[in-house]
C-alpha cells in the first residue's frame, strides 16, 4: 500500500473494509456446508446449514468440547418449555427467548410449563443454572452428577437426548451462552424443524470479549437491539464500548448538545470526516459525527439500552473522551481549547484547571444515570502542535498527558468507576520518541508529540487503569510498532491490557 496518510487511508478505506469484512463473516456462518442440503429458515430466504454440516462449522465460536450424539431432536408441538414452579427470573427470560426464536422464525409456538418434575417419557426442553431443581432431577435421573458436568463458571452443558434438550450453565451467565448454542443449532428442513443431536461443554476462552461501537441514532435504535440480540449476544461477546459524548441530553451543560450539533452539520455539509478549518490544516481527531447518528438521545432512551443490554448479559462500558477527541466539550467552550486557533478545536489545554469542572460534570451525569463500573476515558491521537497555544503550558506533552489522566482517574474513583484509555501515549513504540517534526502543505513547520517516556508511564499512569492497545500498522516506528513487543512493554509497566485495535482486511 502507498505510504497514504491516516485522513487519506481512513477517508478512503473504512466504509469498504468494515462492511466487507462483516458480509464475509456473514457468509461463513450462514452458508450451507459439506453435503447438508440447504433449509430455509421461516420465511426468509437466507439459507442455514442443514444436519450434516461438520462440527467445525455448527456452532460459532467452536467449543471447547463438542461432539456428535447421532438423531437430531424433533421440534413440535407436543414438546414443552418446562420450568420449576419458582423459576428465577433469568431461567424465565431464557425459556421466553427461545420460544420467542422458534415463533418467530419457524411459526413453531412452544408452551412454557411450570411443573415440579417431568415424566421420562415427556419430551421437553430444560434451560437453566445448575441451580434450577428440574436441572439437578435430570441430573439425577440419567446417573450424571451436575458437579463432575460443570465446566466453570460462565460454562455450560449442553445435550440431546431422545426426549430431552438440556442446557445446563454452571451460573446464570453460562445458561445464557448455552441457549445461544441452541440458537445456532436449531434448524428447518422437509418442514420439519429439528435441533441437531450434539454433546457440549464449554467454557469461555477469553474473558474480555468486546466490540466498540457509536451509541445509535434515534431512528436505528431497534436495529441496534437486533444487533445486540442477534449478533453480540449469539457469539457470546460480553461487553460493549459505546461512545457517547454529547450524544445524550446533558442537564447540566445544554449547550454541549447544541455545539454538537452544530460542529456535524459542519462537518456532514462539507462531506468530511475532519472538521473544517483546523490551525494551518494541521491534522486533527476525526469527529466521530456517526456518534447517535450526528443527533443526541434522551436520558431515558440511553438508560433503556442500557438495561436491554445488561439483559443479554454484555457489560456496557461508556466511552466518553477527555483530553483528545473533545470537540463536543470545546465547541461552545473555545476558552479552553489547546489550539483556539482552529475553527472546531479537538484538545483541551489540560494545564487550564478550568477545564476539570467541565469534565466532570459531564463524567457524573452519565455515571449517576448508568451506573457503570468502568469508563473509557479516549485519550488517543494526541496530534498537538506543540508550542502553539497562547495559554497552554505543553513543552512537556509527556507530563501533561500524564497528569491529565491521573486527574480524570482520581475522580472516576472517588466515584467508584475504574479507568480504561487507549494506550498509543503510553508506548514510544507506536508513537515514536520525542518530538515529531512535520510540515503543513502551506510550509508551517510544527513538532507533533510523540510518546511518554516509560519514566512518565511508571509514574504518573495508575496501574489499575485498563490500557487498550492498539497501533495502526505492525511496522517499526511512529504510529507503528510491534505487536508483541508493545504487549511486552505494556505487562512489564505492571497494567492489564485489552487487545483492541481497528482491523482493516
């Protein structure tokens, strides 16, 4: 590839690469597989792979154990959704979902049944923890004990028998992924809707299994459900990062709203991702103007994905941007931008303590509305001509950074809520060292920082703040680096780390 630059490369290939990269995964589920002759799914035309399809391919991702357990369960309607009498409300949002599922894609509407026990002979499904008593009868009568079963917790036992469909999770998390499993294995062929016959343990390989996404506009809100339902919680991801700045009703700074606003229609009427009008064309953050779809949502809007979320058992984590990335603080607050030069300024001047109250104002009203147990703070792309500003003291970038997070931090725990941040700042390997010289097309010379050194690191970065990690290429250099050094790096410094960087195929 030329040697483009970041606005170059992302302005050109972003749109293309993402979606292409989800239509092929799309494809790889959904296609018929082997020899398995295709069914169509309810009333779609989208073709679901059929019952001899092999093992590798059924259930997405793999698990740990799986194997074959020969017929396949016929679905009718003589089979029930059998509950105990005193189900938990997590057993009933399960037993509803999948009867929900078989409704809607098969017009199959099984009964969910309340009963003490079941017959041997009763044909049934069994979704629950381990705690569940029907689970622990079943258990018992087939000579199996729950505890020698369990894989762990958010593992699950997942098993077809000629009467019977279990899903046993060792918590209520792990029910939850197990009925995700019998989503996927769920199929309609010759008009006969069956579940494939299959003999599961699983248990999560990874603890951290996210996807960063922009909280919706109003209009795609369902299809944000959908794809929380459909999508995140089908593959067992446990955590969403949404961005959202001023994409939500802020009480107490209205006009963070309206400076939103105003800086997308800037930015959408001259069809560019980079606001206009930056210092000498200097390069800036992107503006993130697909946040909420360039809008702002209600209060009560933004709580209500949170609770659907939280119900398909994906942990929220608000990614609300400070320092970097802070149009929507500074469009109506140019008095503390870094660089009020520029016509849309993207840093606040993090030596101005004037900013602090802003910020935090900002911080608790979405924490007093969501509760979160962790915030992404940003603090990526740090692309500030040093020197520059009036009023900002920024010889020292490294400093400044630093201590900028160790602020923010210190009041997100005195709060209660741990700290996340992208960590390009924090690894001279991707930001270079030192000072970075650069030339604008109108001949500007300017030093652009690159980053903190690992004495900064060690001590002003708090050890329990979450470092995503994340570079743009895998070659040495600005902007670069290696990715197993730069993890080496990060382990040594004493922080945990979340692998999560942009991927362009």
């Amino acid at each position: 590839m030329d040697d483009w630059t970041r606005r170059e490369f992302l302005n050109t290939a972003t749109g293309a690469a993402i979606s292409g990269a989800m239509l092929g995964h799309t494809r790889f589920l959904n296609a018929a597989t082997g020899n398995a002759p295709a069914a169509t799914v309810g009333s779609s035309n989208t073709q679901y792979v059929g019952p001899t399809g092999p093992l590798d391919s059924v259930i997405f991702p793999k698990p740990q154990e799986i194997s074959s357990a020969g017929g396949n369960f016929i679905l009718d309607s003589q089979v029930c959704i059998v509950v105990p009498p005193n189900a938990s409300q997590e057993d009933l949002f399960l037993a509803r979902s999948l009867a929900n599922e078989l409704g809607d894609r098969f017009d199959l509407h099984l009964k969910i049944e309340r009963s003490p026990s079941f017959g041997a002979e009763a044909r049934v499904i069994l979704i629950g923890s381990m705690q569940n008593p029907l689970i622990r009868q079943y258990w018992s009568r087939t000579g199996t004990g729950g505890g020698e079963q369990s894989p762990g917790p958010e593992g699950y036992v997942l098993r077809t028998d000629k009467n019977v469909v279990l899903v046993a999770g060792s918590d209520d998390r792990g029910a939850f992924y197990g009925l995700q499993s019998l989503r996927q294995l769920v199929f309609k062929q010759e008009n006969q809707v069956q579940i494939r016959g299959m003999r599961i343990r699983d248990w999560p390989e990874k603890q951290f299994r996210g996807i960063y996404l922009y909280l919706p506009g109003r209009d795609n809100i369902p299809y944000f459900k959908r794809f929380i339902r459909d999508y995140m919680a089908l593959y067992k991801y446990n955590t969403l990062i949404m961005e959202m700045g001023a994409s939500m009703r802020l009480d107490s700074h209205p006009e963070l709203n309206s400076g939103w606003i105003e800086l997308v229609r800037d930015c959408n009427y001259s069809c560019r991702n980079y606001p206009p009008g930056p210092f000498h064309d200097v390069e800036q953050n992107s503006s993130h103007q697909d946040t909420a779809d360039g809008g702002f949502l209600e209060k009560d809007e933004v709580a209500d994905l949170a609770r659907f979320t939280a119900k398909y058992q994906i942990e929220l984590i608000p990614e609300i941007a400070s320092f970097t990335h802070s149009y929507y603080l500074l469009t109506k607050h140019r008095d503390l931008a870094a660089v009020p030069q520029s016509k849309w300024p993207d840093i606040y001047c993090a030596s101005n303590p004037k900013c602090y109250p802003l910020v935090y104002e900002v911080y608790d009203e979405y924490i007093d509305l969501l509760k979160p147990k962790m915030i992404h703070i940003g603090h990526d792309e740090l692309f500030l001509p040093v020197g520059v500003s009036p009023q900002c003291k920024d010889e020292d970038i490294g400093e400044l950074f630093g201590e900028d997070v160790k602020k923010v931090h210190g009041h997100l725990s005195s709060r209660g809520v741990q700290t996340a941040l992208w960590g390009d700042m924090l690894l001279e390997s991707v930001r270079g060292h030192g000072l970075q010289k650069h030339t604008t097309r109108d001949g500007w010379v300017y030093y652009m920082p690159g980053g903190m050194t690992p004495e900064q690191v060690q001590r002003l970065i708090p050890k329990d703040c979450l470092i995503f990690n994340w570079f743009w290429s895998n070659e040495p250099g600005e902007r670069g680096g290696n990715a197993e050094l730069n993890e080496a790096i990060l382990d040594k410094m004493g922080f945990q780390q979340i692998y999560g960087r942009w991927v362009f195929t």
